[in-house]
C-alpha cells in the first residue's frame, strides 16, 4: 500500500514542489520582517505614521480600511 506512495512522493516534480513551497515560505516570512522592521518604521520616520492600518473612511455606516490596503501594498513589494 505505501509503495506506490513512496514511488509517488519520490518523483523530482512532487520534491521540487515541496522545496519551492518551503522557500516561499521563508521569503514570505523574511519581506515581512523587512517591512514591520525597516520599511514601515521608515515611512512613519518620514511620514508621521508608521501604522496605517487605522486609516480608513466611511460612507453609509460602512467602513473602507484603506490603511490595511496600504500596509498589504508596501508588505507586497
């Protein structure tokens, strides 16, 4: 029962997906440390405001979190 599993996993393109997802993984994880620890603190050196998740506007009793949008933008590049 487990051979043709153990086959299965031991193919290079199911290896090779694996180690792709573990080192996006570790990049996601390294961008966001980036951006919590020199980026963000940088523009609110700069700016003012070094959190922007508390932006947001308000039109019919419903609330736009721009500030979310802006921390997902800088975290993206």
């Amino acid at each position: 029962m487990f051979k043709g599993f153990r086959e299965f996993i031991m193919k290079g393109n199911v290896v090779d997906m694996a180690v792709g997802v573990v080192v996006g993984v570790a990049f996601g994880n390294v961008v966001t440390a980036m951006v919590k620890g020199l980026i963000t603190p940088f523009i609110g050196a700069l700016g003012g405001t070094p959190d922007f998740s508390g932006l947001y506007f308000t039109i019919n009793n419903s609330k736009f979190m721009v500030g979310d949008f802006i921390n997902a933008l800088i975290s993206l590049s």
